[in-house]
C-alpha cells in the first residue's frame, strides 16, 4: 500500500475541512513548492509528486487536529490538602539549613553588636562582649546603660548620681561561646543544666535555648540547638506571622505561658535565620508592641561602633 492510498483511507474516515481551514496550509504549501522548485531545477519534475503526498497528510492532519480538539480532557480529581508540618520537623528542616552556614566569629575582645527594632517603632542596641569580661554598653530611647563585665569574679558598676558604686559576685556570660556542643544530646543536657539558676523546666529551658538562639553561634551548634529543640514534646511552631519589620516568619515557642503571654523567638522561612522575637497572647496573635526584629548583627571592635 503506498503514501496516497494511506491518506486516501484516512480521509474516507474523517470529515473533510472547510476551505476556510485549509487555505493557510495550502498557501504555506504552494509556496514552498515553488522555493523548492528554484532552487532545485533539475528535480523539478520529481518534487511536486512528493510534496503533494505530504500535503495531502497534512490536511488529513488538519482535518483529524480539529476531532482530537473537541474531545473533552477529563478534569483530575483534587487529591488530599497538604499537612502542616509538625513542629520537630520543621526545626531539623532548619537544622538542616543552617549548618554549612558560615559566620565571623570574634575574638575575645571584640564585640556582638546587635540593633532592634520594635514593633512600636523604638529602637534599642547593644554591645555584649564576646567573652564577657569587657564591659559593655546598650542604648536605648532612655539613654545608655553600661553592662560591665565580670572580671575577677566580680562585675563593678560605677556611681551615679542617685547610688554609690558597688560590685556583684559573678561568672563571665560570654556572648560567643566557641565551645557549644554540637551533637543534640549533648545540647539538651547543656540546656538542662545552664538556666543560670532559674531551674530546669520547660520555660527555663526555652529561656535558655532562646538565649543561644538570638546570639551568635557556630552553624554546627545552632543545627544541634534546633535537633535538640525538635525532641522537646512542649515545643511548637507557627507559620505566617511576620516580625516587627514586616519580614514574613516561622514562630518557635513553648507550649508553657507565663502570666498570658507565650515569648517566641522568630525564624526565617527560607534560611530559618534567627528574626527576633514575638510576644503574642497565649492563643497565638500577632503581637504586642514590645515585638523585636533584629535588624542587625555584626561583630564590631569597641562599643559604640556600628558596622
């Protein structure tokens, strides 16, 4: 059976296309028989025998291109709506993320500078020594307030115009610790045992944990700070809120609020960087005007610099 029976066969099963239809493909073809031609004289008795056959497929194929068109494509049925990630999922996804990250650490000398912004506007900085001996310095709409460091045991603040100087018994509270554990298990346990004698409950350890978690630490020991946070059966997560800047959000708390409201430290949804803080009602709202949004963090060599 040759190409023209085929085609001829195929029409004698579809409906022939109206002239209307078949004239654009017909130009397209006459014209490209007659490049064809000039520019190959001496095949010029062949190529029409040859380009007609095509042409005549190709309005079988217009002519079957508007069946299959009209046939109706089945609509697929909606499958089940996605979950919501649970809470220890979503903290070893940050784990995850944040553990090739990479960080300035500073030398014992120098200084984490952190600005904020709260929700209400204000703005508070603060230079927290980075080994905790060095005395350091916050500013706020009220004015400075130096934060000495503990040296020799004790920390010795300097009088002010309403109290004489005095001195406090002390252990330095370095602002970067070089040493975290970088295992979860081992992380938990620090967390149990380094709440600065505020006890070894859920809100205590969620105190501590949110500690490390707005300071600056190395990637390894923030991906075991949040592993070890995700075994925590109190911890619980919210996602679409957004911080003091506006900055869309993932909420990390503890299911354990003190006098109505529940403290959470907030993350990035993408890089699950550390955002600052929210103090919503118990019920999870979207915040009070003492909300904190880290603007940002650097390490700096004195107080009072800025990066």
């Amino acid at each position: 059976m040759d190409d023209l029976q085929l085609v001829h066969d195929h029409r004698a099963a579809v409906p022939p296309a109206s002239t209307d239809e078949l004239a654009p493909a017909r130009a397209r073809l006459l014209a490209a028989i007659d490049a064809e031609g000039r520019a190959t004289a001496p095949q010029r008795r062949r190529r029409p025998v040859l380009g007609l056959a095509a042409a005549a497929v190709v309005v079988a194929g217009l002519a079957g291109g508007a069946i299959f068109a009209s046939t109706p494509i089945p609509t697929p049925m909606p499958g089940p709506a996605p979950q919501p990630l649970t809470a220890a999922a979503v903290l070893r996804i940050a784990a995850a993320q944040v553990a090739d990250q990479r960080v300035a650490e500073p030398r014992p000398d120098q200084f984490i500078y952190t600005k904020e912004l709260w929700r209400d506007g204000r703005v508070r900085e603060f230079w927290a020594s980075a080994d905790g001996t060095h005395d350091g310095l916050m500013i706020t709409a009220d004015g400075p307030f130096p934060n000495p460091g503990c040296r020799d045991g004790l920390r010795r603040y300097p009088a002010t115009p309403s109290e004489p100087a005095s001195a406090d018994r002390c252990t330095p509270f370095p602002a970067f610790i070089p040493d975290l554990p970088t295992d979860p298990d081992a992380m938990l346990a620090y967390l149990h045992k380094s709440t600065h004698g505020e006890g070894d409950g859920p809100n205590s350890i969620g105190v501590e944990a949110h500690d490390l978690a707005a300071g600056l630490m190395r990637p390894a020991a923030r991906a075991a700070l949040y592993e070890a946070l995700a075994e925590s059966p109190e911890i619980m997560v919210r996602e679409g809120v957004t911080d003091a800047l506006g900055r869309p959000a993932i909420a990390v708390g503890w299911n354990v609020p003190t006098f109505g409201t529940l403290t959470e430290f907030l993350l990035d949804p993408i890089t699950y960087a550390y955002l600052g803080t929210i103090n919503g009602p118990a019920n999870g709202g979207q915040g009070q005007d003492t909300d904190a949004a880290v603007v940002v963090q650097a390490v700096v060599d004195a107080t009072g610099q800025r990066p």
